[in-house]
C-alpha cells in the first residue's frame, strides 16, 4: 500500500490543458502544455478489479463523481494501473486527467445492455447506421472543458468484433457505439495512447473547439466493417499530429452533419491542422472529407502525410441534399504508395437521412490544392466527378508525380469540376488547366507554395 501511494504522489505531474497561441495560427502550432493536476486517485479505490473479467463500470462512475468535486481545485486525475479494466460506457468530467498506465488496457464490455442508449446527435437527425437512437459511447464527455486522456501507452480496446459481427448481419437494433466521443467541449486532449478495435469511431469530437489529438496509434483488422480512426464532426481548432491508424474503413474524416439535419445545425468543421501522420484505409479512404459536410468543412490544412496500402488516398465526398461546402482545402507534402485511387472527390456519393431532404441543396467544394505529392503503386491518380447544377471549383494540382501500376485502367478522369495543374505527372485531365469560375484567385495557392499557403 505504501508503494502504491508513493506511485500515485509521483504520477500526480499531470495535466491541465493549456494552450497558448493567436486565432490565427494553425492548430498544431498553438503550443500545447499539460501542466499537472493536484490531485490524484487510483481506479483501485473505487473497487477495480483488472482481472478482464470483473465489471468495473461502477468503479469508472464512481471515481469520476468523486474528482468531479475537485475541478474548481485545480482539477484532479484519475490513474488506471497496469491490468484488464472491462467496462460499460461511462462520463468523464471537467478539469480531468483520464491516465492509462504502461500495460493498461480499458477493455470495452462485449455485452450491449453496458451500453447505454442516448438520442441521436441534431445535426444527424438520426443514427448514422440505423433510424431512431444510438449507443452512447464507451468514454463520455458532455459539455466538459479541459480534459485528458493520456498515458503511458496505454490501451483503450473496444473489443469490437461482436458488434462487427451484429453489424455485418444486420442484427443490430441501434447504430454501434464509438470508443471516445466529446460533445459540446472545449479544451480536449487525446494523447500518448493506443487504440484498437473500436465498435464504429475511435475518437469523436462533435460540436467542440480546441481538441488536440497527439502521438497515438489507433487500429481495427481490415475487414472490420466501417471502422474509423479520428472523426472531427462540427468541431473547430482541432490539431492532429504524430499519429499512425489503420483501420478498415476511413483512418481520419472530417465531417459536418448529414443533410437537412445537418444543414439546420449549421455548424462548420474549420480550421483544423493534421500533420505528420501515416494513415491507411482497408476499404475506405487515409483521409476523407464528407461526406456527412452539410455544416460546411473550411480552412483545413494537411501537411507531411503518408497514405499507403488503401482504396484510396485523399477523397472528397458530397452529393445532392447535403448542402454545405468544402473549401479552402491545401493538402502538401503527401507520400503515397500502395493506394488504388490516390485522389478522389466525386458529387455522387453517400445516401440521405431519411426522404425529407432537399435535392435541391447543392454542395459546393472550392479551393482545393493538392501539392508535393510523390506516389508509387497507383493504379488510378485521380478521379474528380462533380455535380452538373454545381461543379467543382478551382480544384489546383502542383508538383505531384505519381508512379502507376500496369494495371491503370485510366490515369485521371474528370466532369464537372475546373481549375489549374502545374508540374503533374501523369498530365491531368485538361478540364484541370483553367478556371471558369475565378482563374486568379486559383492561383494565389499555387504561388504561396510549399506548405505555407493558407488560401482565403
Ligand atoms: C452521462 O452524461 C449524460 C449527459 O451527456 C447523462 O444524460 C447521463 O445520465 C450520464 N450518465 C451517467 C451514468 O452519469
Ligand atoms: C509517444 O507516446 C509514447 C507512449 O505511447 C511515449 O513513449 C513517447 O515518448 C511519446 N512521444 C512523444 C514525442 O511524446
Ligand atoms: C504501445 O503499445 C502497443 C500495444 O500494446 C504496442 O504494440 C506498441 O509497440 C507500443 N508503442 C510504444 C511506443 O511503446
Ligand atoms: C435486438 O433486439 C432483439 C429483440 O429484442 C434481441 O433479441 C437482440 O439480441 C438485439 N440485438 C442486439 C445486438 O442487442
Ligand atoms: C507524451 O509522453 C511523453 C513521454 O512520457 C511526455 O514527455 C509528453 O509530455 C507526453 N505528451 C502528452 C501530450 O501527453
Ligand atoms: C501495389 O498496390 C496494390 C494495392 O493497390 C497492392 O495490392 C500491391 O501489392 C502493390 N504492389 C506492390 C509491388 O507493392
Ligand atoms: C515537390 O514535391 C516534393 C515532394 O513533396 C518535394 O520534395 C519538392 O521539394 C517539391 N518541389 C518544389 C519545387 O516545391
Ligand atoms: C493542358 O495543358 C497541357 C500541358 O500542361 C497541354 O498539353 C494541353 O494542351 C492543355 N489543354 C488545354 C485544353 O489547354
């Protein structure tokens, strides 16, 4: 027991959120300090059992009702020893440090009735994968301000086959469960940890600012159907850097509501910072945006990505009904290797809510530069298919080289969308050379270069 306490006094060195830096800088650059909290509690005085057997979501609750009582002191966090903590879902709490132990593992409980079942999210208007309500999410926080998930590689295991299996046979009566989700907070940092087999999502921030995802590794087997990695949803000021994930669906995608759902809320996915991560994507995209985008995706910058082994690498996705845009978009410094369809953004994809969506609500995607790409064992390098009501706009592509595979039925293939390429091998469609709609500004991007752009 003494042991014990002398571990806890020197565990106590973490972490309140601070970061410091001007509106106008990228995410990733606000500098990020985790100063300590002090206090700290161990999950074994509320009763854990690490045994992988033992259901410890009353520990969970228990211990964070406790610290709740400590977030106008400076805030507190809650230690998770080395062991198999298996829980049901349960809520964080502001001014909270959530820390995993080396040899950690949160174990996601297999059975559903440990999972709550809560409404759908406004700006979806229903389940994303069925109708009516969904499962609440295994770590919780509503509403919350500085919180922390960290650790010292630690792991968060969502044991998510059983609701694979559920999902795949449609046996399912609510749409899965995700590992992390933060509605409506402020202040959140994810980091030092890993994360595998999540029943949907591992991380969702939906209706948040300022969430800082940093040095994990997230994945789920190949075949498991529609996993994600990091969804930032409706969320602004979101930093994500030194990250591996490899799922079986998208590993990050940025989205914004579904339709008229998503169009009411109105709230935008922006100024969001992703760099220096190596995504990869069994059936999905490294990296998409959309195509849930009916609250609009702008000002995002992706720099020092390697895509590899995916369907496809960068997609983005809308179609008829969202409404929305994604604009303002530079994607540099970007390897690819292994990858189907490097490029992809097609006005055609994905289905609606339900049938009281607008047709008639047309996305618009504008500003989107891709630049210092390099690419090897592509099949197709880009397939851009926008709307006819509503075509794509100055779409810029420069200094990318790609390598194809022999088996490249076509290298590029474009309708519906117009800007400018520069330096790209193989030569672009040539609906790619000009932009009717405002051949200037295309190239403002262009000029700027080499990751330092910001197109406004
Ligand atoms: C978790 O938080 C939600 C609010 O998001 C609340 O409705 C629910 O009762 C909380 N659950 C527990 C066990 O505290
Ligand atoms: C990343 O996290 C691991 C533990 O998961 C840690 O050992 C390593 O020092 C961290 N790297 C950085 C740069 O913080
Ligand atoms: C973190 O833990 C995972 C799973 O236990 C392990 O595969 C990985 O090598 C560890 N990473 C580091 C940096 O220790
Ligand atoms: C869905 O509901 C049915 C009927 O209540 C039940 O038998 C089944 O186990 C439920 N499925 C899941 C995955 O919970
Ligand atoms: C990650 O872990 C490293 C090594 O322990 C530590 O120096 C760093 O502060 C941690 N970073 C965050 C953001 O948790
Ligand atoms: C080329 O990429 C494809 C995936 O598109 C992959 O199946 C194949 O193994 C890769 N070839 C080599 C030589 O790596
Ligand atoms: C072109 O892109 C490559 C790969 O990112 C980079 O190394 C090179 O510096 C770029 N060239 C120019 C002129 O920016
Ligand atoms: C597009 O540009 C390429 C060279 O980059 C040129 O060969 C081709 O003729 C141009 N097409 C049109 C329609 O201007």
């Amino acid at each position: 027991m003494k042991m014990l306490v002398v571990l806890l006094l020197l565990l106590a060195v973490s972490n309140a959120v601070e970061i410091d830096g001007e509106d106008d800088e990228k995410p990733c650059d606000n500098k990020l300090t985790l100063e300590p909290r002090p206090h700290s509690v161990s999950i074994l005085e509320f009763g854990a059992v690490g045994d992988g057997k033992t259901l410890n979501t009353l520990a969970f609750q228990n211990a964070i009702f406790y610290l709740k009582s400590f977030a106008d002191k400076g805030g507190a966090q809650l230690y998770v020893p080395p062991g198999r903590w298996l829980t049901g879902s349960f809520n964080l709490t502001s001014h909270l440090t959530l820390f995993l132990e080396k040899d950690a593992v949160i174990l996601g409980s297999q059975d559903p009735s440990h999972w709550e079942i809560v409404e759908p999210l406004p700006s979806y208007g229903r389940g994303i994968e069925l109708p009516g309500r969904r499962y609440r999410s295994l770590i919780n926080g509503y509403m919350l301000h500085d919180v922390v998930i960290t650790g010292d590689n630690g792991t968060i295991n969502g044991q998510g086959s059983v609701w694979w299996d559920w999902f795949s046979s449609q046996s399912l009566n609510y749409s899965r469960p995700h590992l992390v989700e933060f509605v409506m907070s402020k202040y959140v940092v994810v980091s030092n940890l890993t994360f595998v087999n999540a029943p949907a999502y591992n991380i969702h921030p939906v209706y948040c600012s300022n969430v800082h995802v940093l040095n994990i590794s997230v994945s789920a087997p190949p075949d498991s159907p529609h996993t994600v990695g990091i969804v930032p949803d409706s969320s602004d000021t979101v930093c994500i850097e030194d990250c591996i994930i490899g799922m079986g669906y998208d590993a990050i995608a940025l989205k914004s509501g579904w339709d008229e759902y998503g169009i009411a809320y109105g709230r935008p996915t922006t100024n969001v910072h992703i760099r220096h991560v190596t995504l990869q994507s069994a059936t999905g995209s490294s990296l998409a945006l959309g195509s849930e985008m009916s609250g609009g995706i702008s000002n995002v910058h992706v720099e020092q990505v390697r895509l590899h082994n995916s369907i496809s690498g960068i997609q983005f996705r809308t179609t008829k009904g969202r409404g929305g845009y994604i604009k303002d978009i530079i994607i540099s410094d970007v390897e690819v290797e292994n990858i189907y369809m490097a490029f992809g953004a097609s006005g055609q994809f994905g289905s609606h809510p339900d049938d009281k969506y607008d047709p008639n609500a047309l996305p618009v995607l504008d500003h989107i530069t891709l630049q210092d790409v390099v690419g090897t064992n592509i099949t197709i390098a880009g397939c851009f298919t926008g709307i006819e009501e509503s075509p794509f706009t100055s779409f810029c592509l420069s200094n990318i080289s790609l390598s194809l595979n022999s088996a490249s039925p076509t290298t590029w293939d474009c309708s519906y969308v117009s800007g400018s390429s520069e330096s790209v091998f193989p030569e672009p469609c040539s609906d790619l050379n000009t932009s009717y709609s405002n051949p200037s500004s295309a190239h403002i991007s262009l000029l700027t270069g080499n990751g330092k752009a910001v197109v406004l």
